[in-house]
C-alpha cells in the first residue's frame, strides 16, 4: 500500500478494501454485526478525522443505517482503493434488479444531467458508492443519492448553482451533494444559498462566509 498511497493519496468518500479486517483499530470496540459484515465483505469507506499516527481513519457499515463504527487502519493493510468517480463506470455491470433501484437510476438520470455542464471529478457515495465498490447488496427502494464533487479549490458560487440546477427535476431518488475541496467539504445546495456556509473539515466544522459569486 506504500507505493499506493504515495502516488494516489487516500481522501474521505474513498472505497477501502482491507487485507484483513481483524487488524483495525476500533474507536470503541468492535460490535458482532461489524465482525459479520466485515466477514462478508472487507469494505470500509474513509472518514474525515484528523490523522493519528499515520493511521486511515475510516467507518465500517452495516445492513442497518444505525450501524455505522469508526475505526482507524494502517496503510499497509489497504489492498485496493476505489474514488467516487471510478465508481461511476461500475454501474454498467450491475444487474437488471439492481440497476432497477431509484438511487441508481439517479445516478443514471445524473450522467445525462450533467455530461455538458457538470464538474469534472465526481461520483457516488454512501449506500450506492459502497455497493459499487463491494459488490454487496447496500441499496434499498427508499436510499438517497449521495454525490461527492471534487474540487481543487471552492468552485465560484456561479458554478456550483449551474451545478445545481442541472440536477434532474425528476430524480428517481433524492440526490444530495457534497462538494469535496483541500481545505474541507459542504453541502452544495448551502453553498450556493448565498449565506455563511458549514465547512466540515477533520479538525471539525467551521462557519464560512458566503461564497463568492464570480
């Protein structure tokens, strides 16, 4: 994992997939339905935290939406790595039932939405991201549509409303957006309102003035 991390870097949204799982550090212990998914599948997505002595901070997810565990992994049990935007091309391979689900028929409707005007660097996260990275069932009929936009600076206000407001009107799913930048994340529909924004940084959340406009 050296070579890997050197040359790609490791970011928050980022798919994990671990050597052996039996090696991660918990927060507060580990629960019995983390020990089973972890079983399952050796999948983790990384978290934003400040670093702690080198260490990936990262979440383990469960079948449930309640089952959500921080934990910390070292580097060298990383054994592959999956961004948002290469998540995208994995959903041609998804079968017909799968595919058939609101969040990815969102994502579907998003490609179209935003293929002239759309940022450049982005792609699913949350339950679509995972179940595109795993492979393992994570979407169900009622899951939202998280989006992750990379940015290698605070995108103009100007540019993230033409963002939004490609954003499919008939989503078959409720589409949310975060907008991912060096210096921390926010919701892209705050950060076009106009208003002071919350930045979620590892050190924690910051109230930013409004964005720029230009």
């Amino acid at each position: 994992m050296g070579a890997l991390s050197a040359e790609r870097g490791i970011r928050v949204h980022d798919l994990l997939r671990l050597a052996s799982p039996r090696l991660l550090q918990w927060e507060h212990g580990p629960e019995p339905w983390a020990q089973a998914a972890l079983a399952a599948t050796p999948w983790v997505v990384t978290r934003r935290a400040a670093v702690r002595a080198g260490r990936i901070a990262v979440g383990v997810r469960g079948a449930q939406r309640s089952q959500r565990l921080a934990a910390w992994v070292e580097a060298e049990q990383v054994r592959e790595l999956l961004r948002p935007a290469e998540l995208r091309r994995r959903a041609a391979g998804l079968d017909p039932e799968r595919s058939a689900l609101g969040a990815f028929r969102a994502l579907e409707q998003l490609e179209l939405a935003w293929g002239r005007v759309g940022p450049r660097d982005w792609g699913p996260a949350g339950s679509a991201g995972f179940e595109l990275a795993s492979g393992c069932p994570s979407t169900g009929p009622g899951s939202d549509l998280d989006i992750v936009v990379r940015c290698p600076r605070a995108p103009s206000r100007a540019r993230a409303r033409a963002w939004l407001e490609a954003l499919p009107r008939d989503s078959q799913a409720r589409i949310d957006v975060v907008l991912e930048w060096p210096a921390g994340g926010a919701a892209l529909a705050e950060f076009v309102a106009g208003g002071a924004y919350l930045l979620r940084r590892p050190q924690g959340a910051l109230l930013r003035p409004a964005a720029r406009s230009a």
